[in-house]
C-alpha cells in the first residue's frame, strides 16, 4: 500500500477447507483499506457458483469479466477483486484476466499495478490438513508449522488439481501469484474460541459452559482420532441460537 508504482498487481490466494477464516480474512483486508470496508463501491466480489454457472457461457464470461476488471480499475486504480470458489470455477476461465496481473505497465492506456487480487479456494485442503496432522502425529505444535512446509507443495497440487479453478493456469506457470497461503483445519481449541467471539458479537456474555456444549455437537475428523472441525467456524452462529 505504501509502494505507489508496484511493478504489478497483489495476488494471494488463500486455501483451507470451509469455515477456517478465508472469507474473514478477505473482510480483514477490506475493512483496513476501505472507509466502506465490504461494502465500498471498490471491492467487486465473484463467486463461482453464482456468476460463472453455465459451462457453455464461458467465452461470454471472460469477455465480461475482462470489461469488469478493466472499467473498475479504470475508474479506481485501487480496486479489489475477491474470486470465491475458486475450486468451483471452470478451468481455464480465470486465465483470462492474466494479462492485468502481470507486470504491464499499461494496457491499453490502464495501469493495472495498484490493484489487489485476492483467491479463495478450498483446494489443496487435504494436502495442508495432512501436514497438520502428521506435525500432530510426531506430537509437534501446529504453531511450528512454517510457510515453507506447505507452500511450494500447496502451489503444485492447486496447479495439478482439475477442481480448483487453477488447473495448469497461467498464473501460477507464470509465477503471477505473489502468496499462497494455507489455512490450516480448526481444532476443538479454535471452536471454543470462534464460539466465545461469536457470544460477544451477539451482545451476550461469553460461556465456556455454553460454549462447551455446542462445540461437543460438532463433527470432527479424522474418524478416529477427532481432532478437526469439519466445517471449522462457519456453522457456529446459528448452532449457538440453540444454546442461548
């Protein structure tokens, strides 16, 4: 944000399985750029199965997604893109918006640089949660798991991966993609706390109690050790109505 001339756009792509904060995290970063946060006029918000539906659509939806990047960024240089569903997406559609998130400094009169890029995509969630989960095997802290165990390995299964919308993509052949980061899965520690937050965003006292009994309600895996959220946070606001 401080850098006025990037050599190009910021692209992250965030990977995890439902419910581990990627939708958040993208909140996060709007709230902390945009006066609006969400709901600023600037941030445009695609999701796959909404927008990109009809697989025999997909040369109209390039073309509209290409006339969509360029008139918002015309209008405001600093535009965010947030792609939902990335693993629901159509292979090879995302391809085209390649030529705005590559170090151009003008398209057709249209700098694209100080835009922001943001994937979010539920593959590669087997691969990190089989990381974790072997750290946790060798009695490891989760806490020591570094970027560069999941990384370069995350990268390569999206890229190999028919379901994640990047599938031998040229954004990442082309290392257009600045950060893949993985969330990793939630365990029965994070529901307690997500269901803590959660009371207080209600206007309610926060109960372990309470808490506690919601969160022992919940499916986890792996089946026998059950260590993992399967749908992590994301159901806890209407499972909590049950509770209070």
């Amino acid at each position: 944000m401080n850098n006025k001339n990037p050599k190009k756009p910021l692209v992250l792509s965030l990977h995890g399985w439902t419910g581990t904060g990627k939708n958040l995290v993208s909140q996060l970063i709007a709230e902390n750029i945009y006066k609006e946060g969400m709901a600023s006029s600037f941030i445009h918000q695609f999701v796959s199965t909404a927008h990109f539906l009809h697989l025999s659509q997909i040369e109209n939806y390039k073309s509209q997604l290409q006339q969509w990047i360029k008139g918002n960024v015309t209008n405001c240089p600093r535009s965010m893109f947030i792609f939902d569903e990335m693993d629901k997406m159509h292979p090879g559609l995302i391809d085209c918006i390649k030529p705005y998130l590559d170090y151009y400094e003008y398209l057709d009169g249209v700098s694209y640089r100080q835009a922001i890029f943001i994937f979010l995509s539920n593959a590669g969630g087997e691969h990190i949660t089989q990381v974790v989960l072997d750290f946790w095997k060798a009695g490891r802290d989760r806490e020591e798991i570094k970027l560069q165990h999941l990384e370069p390995a995350l990268s390569l299964s999206v890229f190999n991966s028919k379901q994640s919308g990047l599938w031998h993509t040229s954004l990442i052949d082309k290392n257009l993609v600045d950060f893949f980061i993985p969330f990793l899965p939630l365990e029965y520690r994070h529901v307690l706390l997500c269901g803590m937050a959660e009371m207080s965003a209600k206007g309610l006292k926060p109960d372990r109690d309470v808490v506690d009994q919601m969160a022992r309600e919940l499916v986890y895996f792996p089946k026998s050790e059950k260590i993992f959220s399967i749908n992590g946070c994301k159901t806890i606001g209407g499972k909590l109505d049950y509770y209070t």
